[in-house]
C-alpha cells in the first residue's frame, strides 16, 4: 500500500483531507507528460512549428519585423513572446529563436539574424546583444492570417489571441525537419531541400493514389543544410515507409596536394550538426592513443570568403585513400543519422511516413485555400452589396437628398431610405455616410466598373469553391511560387551504397571494390555531374521518369571505371573516371544530386566544362570556338596515357564554347550573338591533330562571338532555341525572349560563310543571349528549375516571345 500523505490548513480556511500520494503522483505526472507533448517538444505536422517556435513566428510578425525593415534587439522579441504568449523563461524562447535563425541547422532559415548567433562549436551572443526579424520564407508561414484561414485561441491567460497553426504556404515539416525530446517519446526529423518537397507534393495532389516510389522519385533523401554526402538509401526509405530509419552521412573530402611531395585531406562540408572543432579533437584523440596513423597535422582554415575548409595533412608513405576510411570510421567524419518521424496530427502524436506527413499537409493547406476563398467571397459580396446600392442612391440622387433633409434624424433618414428605394441596413448607412465628392459622374462610371469586377472575382471564387480539382489547382500554384521563390539546389550528395569498412593499406584501392558495371554519365545544364547504373541491354536500369529538375548538356556511356573525356572552355581534355562520381538510382536520376564538373576536375578560375565525350569512338570530335573557329580532332590522337592534354591551340581571349562527337555524315552548327546560324557538313573539315589550331568555321562580326556550337544527325525533331536579350542588362535582371523553330527551316551553306538570321530583335534587345540544337529540348533557371518555353513552330526568322522566367541554361531531357 502507498503512504498517504496529510495536508492541513488553519481550521478557519478548510478542511483537513486525506490524499494518496500514488494518485496524486500518477496525476501530477501525466499533467506534466501531457504538457510537455502538446505544448513544448513536438511539432504539428501542418505548420511543422512547436509551438514556441509558432508564437516567436507569429508575434514578430505581429511586431511588423518583416524583411524590408530593420533589425530590433532579440531580447524585444523575447519579452514580446513571453509577456504575451509563451508564459515560460526567457532562455527558452531565445534558444528556439537562435534555432530559427541558424544556417546549419534548419534548410530554409525563418529568422533573419543579426549578430552571433552561435556555430556549431559554440553558443550566440546574449539575447540584448543581437538582433533579428522575419527571415522572407517566413512571411510564407504567416501570410493571410487577418483572412480566417486557421483557428485563433486565447493565449494563457486570455488577454490575447494567438494561431492555433500556421497556414505554411511550404512544408516546413519536411523542409526544416525537427528535433524534440518528449516524456515517453521523441522526435527526430531530417531537413529536405524545398524544390524536391514540393514537387513531391504536387504530385500527390495532381494523383492521390501516388505510391512512396512515386514519391521517392521527387524526394530521393534529406538534403542536409552543411551538404555532405549521405551513404546507403535503404535506411532512408524505411524511414520514409514507416517514419523510422537510419542513415549514415560523410563529409565531403577530397585529396589535394599540399606542396612538394605533401599531400593532404581537404574537408569542404561536414556531417549534419557536426563542427570542425569535435572533428579535430576526436582526430588528436585517435592519434593519441595510437588507433589512427598516418596524420602529420590538422589545420582549420574555415574563413568567410571560402567557408569550411580542414586540411588534414597526411604524413609521407600513408595512402591518403586508407587514412581517409579509418578517418570515416573513427571520427565524426561519418556520422549517423536517426529519423524518427513523430509529430502532432489532430492534437495526437503520430509516426508518420513520408506519404503520410504530405498528405496531412496538403490537407491542411487546401483548408486554408477553402476558408481564404470563402472569406474573400463574403467579402466581395458585401462590398458588391454596397455598390448596388450606392449605384441606386447616385442614379435618383437628388430624391435621395430630398430624403435625407426632409428626415428628423440620421434614423428616420435611414429608415425612409431604405422605404423607398428597397435598401439594406448596411446599404442605407454607406449612403448617409457617402461624401459629396462621389456624386460625379466619374464616380458613377468608377463605381460600375468595380461592380463588374466584383461580380467576376466572385464568379472566380465560387467557381473555385465549387470545384475540388480547381481547389487543389490553385494550391499546386501557390506551392510552386514558393518554390519559386525560397528554393535552392540540392547540397547533399546522396550514394546507394554501404559505409566504408576499416581495410588494412595493403589492401585494394576503394575503387577496386566497386564492380566494372555499364553506367551512363550525365552532364546537366548547371554544370552537375552523375552516373546511372545500365542494365546488360545498355537502358538505365528501371523505367526513367523526367525528373522536374535541371537538363542535360551531354551525356556519355561508358563503364564505373572506364575513361570518359570531359572538354573544358580553355582547350583541354581531362580523363576522368566516373567511379568517384555520385551515383544515382537509375530509375530516379536526380540531376541535383550530382556534384559540380569543375570543382571534381579540379578547375580553376575562369574554366569550365563545356561537354563530356566518350574516349573510345572512332568518329572525331568536334569543337567550336567564340571566335568562330572549327577543329575536329582524331580519336587516335588521343592518348590514353595522358590525363590532361590540349587539343586545339586556341589564339589569345578565345574559347571553346561547345564540343560534340561528329562523324562525317553529322552537320556542325555555329550561332552567334548577332543571331546568326551556320550550318555544314562535318565531312567540310578535316581532322587535324592535337597541336592544330581548327580552320574558320563561321564568320563572325567585330563586336560579335559565338553563343552555341554543337554537330547533329539532322532529323525532322530537331529544333532550335534562341533567347534574345539587351547586352547591357545586368545577369539575371531581364528573362528576354525566346523562339523555337524546326532545323530543317535553316539552309545549309558553305563553311566559313556568315550563315543566316535566327531571330529578329525586338525592341531593347540588341544580343543572342543563348542557343541551342537538338531533339527534346528543356530550358531551367540558374538553380536547375525548369522553365517554360515557347511552342515549337516559329519561322526562321520571326521575332521571340516574352519569357516569364530568367533561363540560365537549354539542355535535353533524361532519356
């Protein structure tokens, strides 16, 4: 039996009761448990906010702290959040809204923050000396809230009101992830990229019955806020199956040579909420107690302008390949991941899948559409109300007046008013108010033309209301603008395959390890690169769905260590083998999760990879230069020994714009900035060897350069894109315009002639931006998002057609 416990109090205030501490105990602490659930560690799975992180959200919103004003101090906030909202202490709130502002921890940060607010290896600054306000994805959280789209509650102690939930025009859930620790429970979620996210929840709103692999197409793991590389996908379906799982994530390294006979290990990007300060000291402790040899020094040399950057020196004689897996293996440089999906769904803690947490969301997002829609129509339809009767009050606007003057007071007045003319309460009050100023004829006419409108956009409202799929329409828009507006490429790599096991330096290099397969190598648009596995009949393994991300610029099959020749702007081929790069599930090619040409070759300044050829053709290559320059180069004279070699001698400021296997059956096609198209047979330019500098392909005008150059199988599919724009407008500042018109409406002509016109300027427009030739064609913005373009069918010569967007790039689509 439990102990009773006896409380007294004075005999003049009460009475003396008995109370079993074992009740009172189980009570108290499920009090508490229940508190702790609902209303601190777990997050809604709507808005994805705990709801401190909800009333920091909503308050600095309150407090007008948008983007476009200034900074106040954190401490305002605070006390702004505890006097009003959140009735806890102040270390709380301002942990959660350092949280909110801190670029590695969440994927698209809510609190744009002033001051230090803290890293990985060390706390922020006090609460009175920062500063913060509205980060702009945040103003996508909190949009429309005077518009009824969610419930309001009394706050604690019933002064106030505050959301119950956030509208969340994105998922944050899925976007910013979570981490809480409950009484019996907790929560553990991995951010995501947004772009990915959303996508996936488009999809399942255009197809309800869409499966996780239909999903897993658009979202194929975390995308983690530092980058790194995430090893093995099985762990993160099952998360994404039944909201548990584990996966293991890798820093990005790369072996540099760090001087004369010194190389090194370079970290660029560490594990998930992992600093460079726990990795060196876990490394010092290996070393010290002799578990890891073969490190000569460590140096953190992370600065502003190049971020992270550890070099880890490796001493002479030690692989640097066998150092980095014991590296892997006995440091934070691989760490684990553990993703327990537990968030609130109707008030009630829930495990949730990754269809599971969409579908909870888009409910409550086509809710907020629903009663934002109703809202408007009540209100438009009191507005139209008043119209009407403001228009009847000015057509019989002196009887009107007659009737007003000749009325005792402001309520016979209203009265008679609305007698004799049939009016409304409302009705009759706007017109006692009216000004005299809105008895002009102007106004009449002002007042027909918003009637009309009005009556549209209710026509517009109801229509939508009505209409489910019209419904769900309007909300795949919105989630697409932010999208649009607050989304980034993807940061982390992600590899199938296991972690790296501790192998002795005797053994076989890790490439070795990694089968001889066929793979197919893609160059995206942006510049990204990845392999796909092939299956024995040479088709990416499993059906390719187009993903909505990026293009591609060319693409090569070859095998997992075979050779494949990457042609860079500055006239080089450099060897390469794909085993390093990334690989992706052959039947979800996510050209995001590629890593950049440039940086895996090695690149420096202004160079760039231009296109990636397969070393083992026998046609020759082709390449073209801005100053109008053609070479084709025989595969012979490529040697296989060589990793870098230069294969056209390029005369001073030129550069290689574009380069293609051509054959002599092929055409090779020139266009300039002036609008200009050459097109020729390859068989018009002989093979010339490596130290040749080409012959004239196309000539090209003073002032005037190169924009595209590829070789084609002319076909009726083939097409040409061109976006025209002014060349003084800054990068990115103007969309331009556009055109698509069949190849086959450009005469063929002689090499080193002028070509034809490919597009006729508009007004402004005075350049061709850029260019492009082939079958399927896909234009995406700098950040890989596709863009619109115009219909196929234009003349040769006929002007463009006004873009929406920005496009950084054309490429194909994934075949």
């Amino acid at each position: 039996m439990a102990a009773a416990r006896t409380a007294s109090v004075p005999a003049d205030h009460g009475r003396i009761e008995d109370v079993d501490v074992s009740a009172e105990m189980q009570g108290s602490f499920l009090e508490y448990a229940y508190s702790v659930i609902y209303s601190r560690a777990l997050p809604d799975a709507r808005d994805g906010l705990k709801p401190v992180q909800r009333r920091i959200l909503f308050q600095m919103a309150d407090m007008g702290l948008r983007p476009d004003r200034g900074h106040v101090k954190s401490a305002r906030v605070v006390g702004e959040v505890m006097g009003k909202l959140h009735p806890h202490g102040d270390s709380a709130i301002y942990d959660a809204l350092v949280r909110l502002a801190q670029p590695f921890a969440l994927r698209v940060p809510l609190v744009d923050g002033h001051g230090n607010f803290g890293s990985l290896d060390d706390g922020p600054a006090a609460a009175r000396y920062t500063e913060a306000r509205l980060a702009p994805p945040a103003l996508a959280l909190t949009e429309n809230l005077d518009e009824d789209v969610v419930d309001f509650i009394p706050n604690y102690d019933g002064q106030f009101q505050q959301p119950e939930v956030l509208p969340a025009a994105f998922p944050n859930l899925l976007v910013n992830g979570a981490t809480g620790i409950a009484v019996g429970m907790a929560t553990n979620m991995a951010p995501h990229n947004l772009i990915e996210v959303v996508s996936a929840a488009v999809h399942l709103l255009e197809h309800p019955e869409a499966t996780l692999d239909d999903l897993m197409e658009f979202v194929p793991g975390p995308d983690l806020p530092g980058g790194g590389i995430i090893v093995g996908l099985d762990g993160i379906r099952d998360a994404y199956a039944s909201g548990r799982g584990t996966f293991r994530t890798r820093a990005k390294v790369s072996v540099e040579s760090l001087g004369p006979r010194r190389t090194g290990l370079v970290v660029t990007e560490l594990p998930y909420m992992v600093g460079a300060e726990r990795v060196i000291e876990k490394i010092k402790d290996a070393v010290g107690s002799k578990k890891l040899t073969g490190i000569a020094d460590v140096a953190d040399l992370t600065d502003r302008n190049h971020g992270l950057r550890l070099v880890i020196g490796i001493k002479t004689g030690f692989d640097p390949n066998a150092v980095l897996e014991q590296l892997y293996r006995l440091t934070p440089l691989e760490d684990s991941f553990g993703i327990n999906n537990v968030a609130l769904v109707g008030g009630q803690p829930q495990t949730l899948g990754l269809v599971e947490m969409l579908r909870v969301y888009l409910d409550h997002r086509i809710q907020v559409v629903t009663r934002r829609s109703r809202f408007r129509l009540a209100r438009k339809n009191e507005r139209l109300h008043l119209v009407e009767g403001l228009l009847i009050a000015i057509l019989d606007i002196d009887e009107v007046i007659q009737v007003i003057r000749t009325s005792d007071d402001g309520e016979q007045a209203r009265t008679r008013l609305m007698d004799v003319f049939d009016l409304s309460q409302p009705q009759a009050e706007y017109i006692l108010e009216l000004r005299l100023r809105r008895l002009t004829k102007f106004s009449r006419i002002e007042l027909e033309s918003e009637r009309d409108q009005l009556k549209a956009e209710i026509a517009r409202l109801e229509e939508l209301l009505g209409s489910d799929a019209l419904l769900r329409a309007q909300v795949a828009r919105e989630l697409d603008a932010a999208a649009e507006a607050y989304g980034t490429p993807r940061r982390t790599l992600l590899l199938n395959g296991g972690p790296v096991q501790a192998r002795s330096r005797s053994s076989a290099p890790a490439d070795l390890q990694i089968a001889d397969a066929p793979c197919r190598v893609f160059l995206s648009a942006t510049g990204r690169m990845v392999r796909a596995e092939l299956d024995d009949s040479g088709a990416v393994v499993a059906p390719v769905r187009r993903a909505k991300h990026d293009a591609i610029r060319s693409a090569v099959t070859t095998t997992t260590r075979g050779d494949v020749g990457a042609v860079t702007s500055a006239g080089r081929l450099v060897r390469f083998s794909p085993v390093d790069l990334p690989s992706v599930p052959g039947n979800s090619v996510q050209l995001a999760a590629g890593t950049r040409a440039d940086q895996y070759l090695g690149l420096s300044g202004s160079e760039h990879v231009v296109a990636i050829v397969p070393l083992d053709a026998e046609p020759p290559l082709a390449l073209g230069t801005a100053q109008g320059v053609v070479k084709r180069v025989a595969a012979t004279e490529l040697p296989p020994g060589k990793t870098d070699v230069e294969i056209i001698a390029l005369k001073p400021g030129d550069r290689v714009v574009g380069a293609a296997v051509a054959s002599d059956a092929d055409e090779l096609v020139f266009v300039t900035s002036d609008a200009q198209l050459l097109r020729f047979d390859a068989a018009a330019v002989r093979p010339q060897g490596r130290a040749a500098g080409g012959m004239a392909g196309i000539r090209v005008t003073d002032g005037e350069q190169v924009v595209a150059f590829t070789a084609v199988a002319p076909s009726d599919d083939t097409v040409v894109v061109t976006i025209a724009g002014a060349a003084a407008a800054l990068a990115g500042a103007e969309a331009g315009s556009a055109k698509v018109s069949a190849f086959t409406e450009f005469p063929p002509k002689g090499r080193a002639t002028g070509g034809v016109r490919a597009q006729r300027f508009l007004r402004g427009e005075d350049t061709l931006r850029l260019a492009w030739v082939g079958t399927d064609p896909r234009a995406v913005g700098t950040d890989g998002a596709v863009r619109r373009l115009p219909e196929p069918g234009a003349k040769r010569d006929a002007s463009g057609v006004a873009l929406d967007a920005v496009v950084g790039a054309v490429g194909t689509g994934i075949r």
